[in-house]
C-alpha cells in the first residue's frame, strides 16, 4: 500500500480498510467496482470514489469500473461465478432505490461475493445494525444473495464490518472490529459451511436403483449404510449424496416426492414446467437430488451441480433367439470353415485315388472318408502311401478334436443368434420403436438417427414390458439402468436376458443435479459433491447398492426353484448323436448283410 492513510475531505481510511479487502476478496478472479449515483451527492461519491479505485489499483485483481444510474439498463451477458462486486453508494435509502427499480444494476449476479460501501449514513450511531440488519435480510430473502459484508466507513461506526448469517438462529447480522476480523479472517468467511438446520426444500422420488427406501439385505449390514437419517431413511446413490450434503451443511432436508408420470419433468410447448424440473423452476424447492442428464430443457431459470457420474442413451432391442440344439454341432466352425474342410476331403480322395492301391474313384473315396472318421482299415502302406495317411491322421486328430472341445463350450454355455449391436443393423431390421424418449436424443440429427424416427409408433403400454416379454418393439432407455433392469428384472426363468442393449449408442451425457437460478447453496454444494466424487464415494455407493439388489435378486430366483444347474436336457445333442450313429451303424450292418445274401445267391 503506498500510504498507510487514504484521507478525503469527508472521511479517512486505514491501511487495515484495505488489508480487509484484499484477504476477502483473495478467492475471486475479476473485481467489478459499481458506484450508484442518483443525483445526491454526487461530487462527494465521485471524489471519494476516486480515491477508493486509486487503492483498490493497487490489490493483485484485474478490476472494471461502471457508474450506474437508475435510468440505465441491465447488463444481460453472463456473469463469471467466481467475480467479485464492490459496490459504492451514498445512502441506504439510494441503494434500496436502485433495487426497487432494477436489482440487476446492483446485483448483476447474486451468487457472486459483494461488498457495500455506503459512504454517508446517519450519526446515530445505536441505529446503524438495525438499518443494515433490515438491507441485508432484504437482499437475503429477496434476492439470495449470502456472501456479502456492508461498510460504512464515513460515519460514526467507520471501524465496523456487518455480515450477514442467514442461518443464526439468534442474531443474523453480526458486526466485527477491523482488528477482529484482520486476526480472524473466518469471521467474515464466504463459506457457507454450516445452516444450523435450516430446513431445505429437496425434491426426491424413488428409482431403483439410485433412490431407494430399503437396501437389500446383503447391503443393511454393512456399518456404513447402518444410518440413514441424514438422507431420511433414503438409500442409493443420489440420497446418499443428499445425506452427506445434509451432514456437511448442516441442513434438515424436507424431502417434497413426485408422483407425476414424468417425475423428472420438462418445459411443455406453453412453457410451463412440470414435475421436478418445474418444482426448482417455482423455487418450491431448492435442490432436486435425483441425478439428471446434463442438457438443455429449455429454460433458463435452473443451474446444474457438478457432475458426479455419466451415462448412454441407447436402444434396447429384444434378445436374439437361441440357437436350436440341431445347429450347435455345426457352430464349431463357421460355414467357411465347413467349406475348406470339405473341400480337403475332396482334395485328399484325388491324391489317394492316384497313389492308393484301388482304381475304383468310388473305393477310393470310402477309404479316405474311413481314415477321416476314424474307421478301422486294413491297409498296408508304401512310403508314400504312409506319408499321405500321416497327413490324414493329424487332419482327423485336430479336426476332431475341435468338434469335441466346441461339444463342451455348447454343453456348458447357451449360445444365441447374434444380436443388434449397431443402429444401422436397427434400422435393416425393421423393428418398430415404440417409446416416449424421443426428446432425449432431438439434438441428434445424423443419417441413421434420422431414419431409426420413421419407424417410431405409438406407445400403447410399457415399453420395457412389450420389448421384453413381447418381443415387438425396440425401446429407448439409460444404459446404466436397463444393465441394472438385466439383472433383476428381464430376464427368464433359466437366468437368461430378455432384453439386448445395443452398443452403439447415441450419445453419452453427464449426470448432475439441479437448483434454481442464483441459489445461493450452489458453491456449498458443489464443493462437498466434489470431494465425494474424488474421493470416490459416488462410485461405491452405486457399487454397493447395485451388487446388493444382484445378489438378493439371486438368492430369490434360487428359492423359486429355477436352477442353473446342468440337466439331461442341456446334453440332449450328444444323446441325439448316439441315436444317429446308432441308427447309420444299422443301416450300414443291414446293407452288408444284404450284400453278402445277394453275392452268396450269385454263387
């Protein structure tokens, strides 16, 4: 500081009025200095405010200055959360003047950190707290502005510092000595940290699994989820979230439930909001904890958290079908494959024709379809001949070896056609899409996106349902939650999935939550949010809840009597098998019989 006396001709400043300053605004990256003016002293604000840019020039901020009058408009242009606001006014009676008329010219954004100088005030000196307490309870109640200290430096109580605590139940503003607040920085601190409390309205609805009103079982014992008062006997990810705000804060949420068809809300072409989002829009309540895409929802009366998780809005389609028993046999290779090894036998029988010891093309071609299937010859080779049978010999092990292994993958597994996977092979297959999420992919206007909507038809029950059970329409859904769906939900009496997930999604979107514009428990909030998310305690949770729903889901199917354990069914192709060697090896002994009658009738 140049001097250690700032001197007017009204009043004088000390080196610790600026020490204050600095320390209060350390945290913000850009100081925008206003001064009001409405025709009332007008030479005295401009000279003092002067005076007051000169050393203000001097803290480590970039600053601008704007005089503002009553007749001027409001700036519109978005205003960077982390600014900070000095603003210097003659009087009280100006200040509430200038916010009758356009609170925006005084508080362009109310989350922001603000310091009010009023130059002139009155020289009883016992009524200053009560006309401050009565400015900052109004700029509190009405505006929500919390992160704000009021000065009047001119008058009698020059030495003070007034703040404001929304959430004292016993004195709301409370004033600090110059020197106080110099050795405790705290005092004045614009952490909100602590509500006393304060009972805040919270918007929450169950969904599995991020909301739910009882854990499973496997998850109740464990001693972190022993206590659910902070998040109102909620559970899951999203109400453990609002149980640890709760905690840190220091705040009793009053849970407001949604029971509308669409809890999650939108703006309707009238552009009223409905459910949540039109609870946050009316300021019905101050926070809605269950986790939402980060996107437009065309309005702008809400302000997103920061996002503690993400997730894909893709198709789900019917599962593909089995394979029938009768084609496992020919899964081992693929029809290529199939080819090839056809094509060899044929390859093998040519060569065995010329260096075997038959001239028959015929007998040839039994012999080396015997050395194949590993029928017993009586062959006494050459060398050459020997080398051929060598090659016949590892091709039979190998190739049969093969066809055994793939007998036990198909016995121990259950193999399906193959499933969509693409949007392109959606729209080849012609599957009618019947859904009401069509809104969550209206940003997207690729080719194939485009074409997926002609094949959307109404939606005449739950789509889930009809996609699962019925097989006839493809649906939209979250990834995450038709995983969740896959496991507990859709899936068959054996423990298969009912429902396919295609890989290719639209889009991925982040997850947040949602408060109304310029709340002022949005920094709080989003500062715990953000030690949980990095700490890791957003993806346990989830985790937990999650492989608690799984297990349960499990112990109940097995007390209904479905098993997963091999049966004879399961080994009906090797069984099927036996009865067709069995039935060929007949055909072949009578034919041989035959043959022989018909040869010794010859003779």
């Amino acid at each position: 500081m140049s001097d250690s006396m700032l001197k007017t001709n009204s009043c004088t400043f000390s080196s610790d009025f600026w020490l204050l300053f600095q320390a209060y605004f350390a945290r913000i990256h850009f100081l925008n200095i206003i001064i009001l003016q409405d025709g009332q002293y007008q030479n005295e604000v401009s000279e003092l405010s002067v005076s007051i840019i000169r050393e203000l020039s001097t803290l480590n901020h970039s600053f601008k200055v704007q005089e503002k009058r009553l007749s001027d408009n409001a700036s519109t242009h978005n205003f960077n959360v982390k600014d900070g606001y000095f603003i210097c006014v003659s009087n009280i009676e100006t200040l509430e003047t200038f916010l009758e008329t356009d609170y925006r010219l005084v508080l362009p954004n109310p989350t922001s950190i603000y310091t009010i100088l009023i130059i002139f005030h009155t020289d009883k000196c016992d009524t200053v707290h009560h006309d401050f307490n009565q400015i900052l309870n109004q700029l509190w109640l009405k505006y929500h502005v919390a992160k704000i200290t009021i000065q009047t430096p001119c008058s009698c109580d020059s030495t003070k510092v007034y703040v404001y605590r929304p959430f004292d139940v016993t004195n709301n503003t409370q004033s600090y000595s110059l020197n106080e607040v110099l050795n405790n920085p705290d005092l004045i601190s614009t952490r909100q940290l602590n509500m006393n409390q304060f009972p805040l309205p919270v918007s929450l609805f169950i969904r599995e699994p991020s909301v739910v009103k009882q854990l499973p079982s496997y998850v109740q014992t464990n001693p972190i989820y022993s206590d659910l008062t902070p998040s109102k006997g909620y559970a899951g990810v999203d109400a453990l979230i609002l149980g640890a705000l709760a905690q840190k804060l220091n705040f009793s949420p009053i849970i407001v439930e949604n029971w509308d068809d669409e809890p999650f809300g939108r703006v309707l072409p009238n552009g009223t909001a409905i459910a949540t989002l039109g609870d946050i829009v009316t300021q019905k309540v101050q926070l809605s904890s269950n986790a939402r895409f980060l996107k437009d929802y065309n309005t702008e009366e809400i302000e997103f958290t920061i996002p503690y998780s993400s997730d894909q809005i893709c198709m789900v389609v019917p599962k593909a079908s089995r394979i029938p028993v009768w084609r496992k046999l020919l899964n081992c290779f693929t029809a290529w494959s199939w080819m090839l090894i056809l094509l060899s036998c044929v390859a093998y029988t040519i060569v065995w024709y010329f260096v075997g010891p038959y001239t028959n093309f015929v007998q040839s071609m039994s012999q080396v379809f015997a050395f194949m299937v590993g029928i017993p010859k009586r062959v006494s080779p050459s060398n050459t001949q020997f080398v051929f049978l060598a090659f016949c010999f590892f091709f039979n092990v190998i190739i049969f070896g093969i066809i055994q292994g793939s007998f036990v993958t198909e016995y121990t597994t259950t193999t399906f056609y193959k499933d969509i996977d693409t949007l392109e092979e959606l729209y080849e297959s012609n599957l009618p899409i019947a859904t009401d999420f069509w809104f969550l992919v209206e940003d997207d206007n690729s080719d194939v996106t485009t074409r997926l909507r002609q094949h959307a038809v109404p939606v005449t029950e739950d789509s889930f349902d009809q996609t699962a059970f019925k097989g006839n329409v493809g649906t939209i859904s979250r990834k995450q939650d038709m995983d969740f769906l896959l496991k507990t939900v859709y899936k068959s009496k054996d423990g298969f999935p009912l429902v396919h997930n295609v890989k290719e999604c639209f889009s991925t979107i982040l997850l947040a939550n949602i408060v109304p514009k310029g709340s002022p428990y949005l920094d709080a909030i989003n500062e715990v949010m953000l030690r949980l998310f990095e700490a890791g305690f957003t993806t346990k949770w989830d985790n937990d809840v999650i492989e608690g729903f799984e297990i349960e889901n499990l112990k109940n199917f097995q007390k209904q009597g479905h098993s997963l354990s091999a049966t004879l069914y399961d080994m009906q192709i090797g069984f099927r098998l036996l009865v067709i060697g069995y039935f060929v090896s007949i055909l072949v002994y009578v034919g041989e019989v035959l043959i022989k009658y018909k040869c010794g009738n010859k003779h």
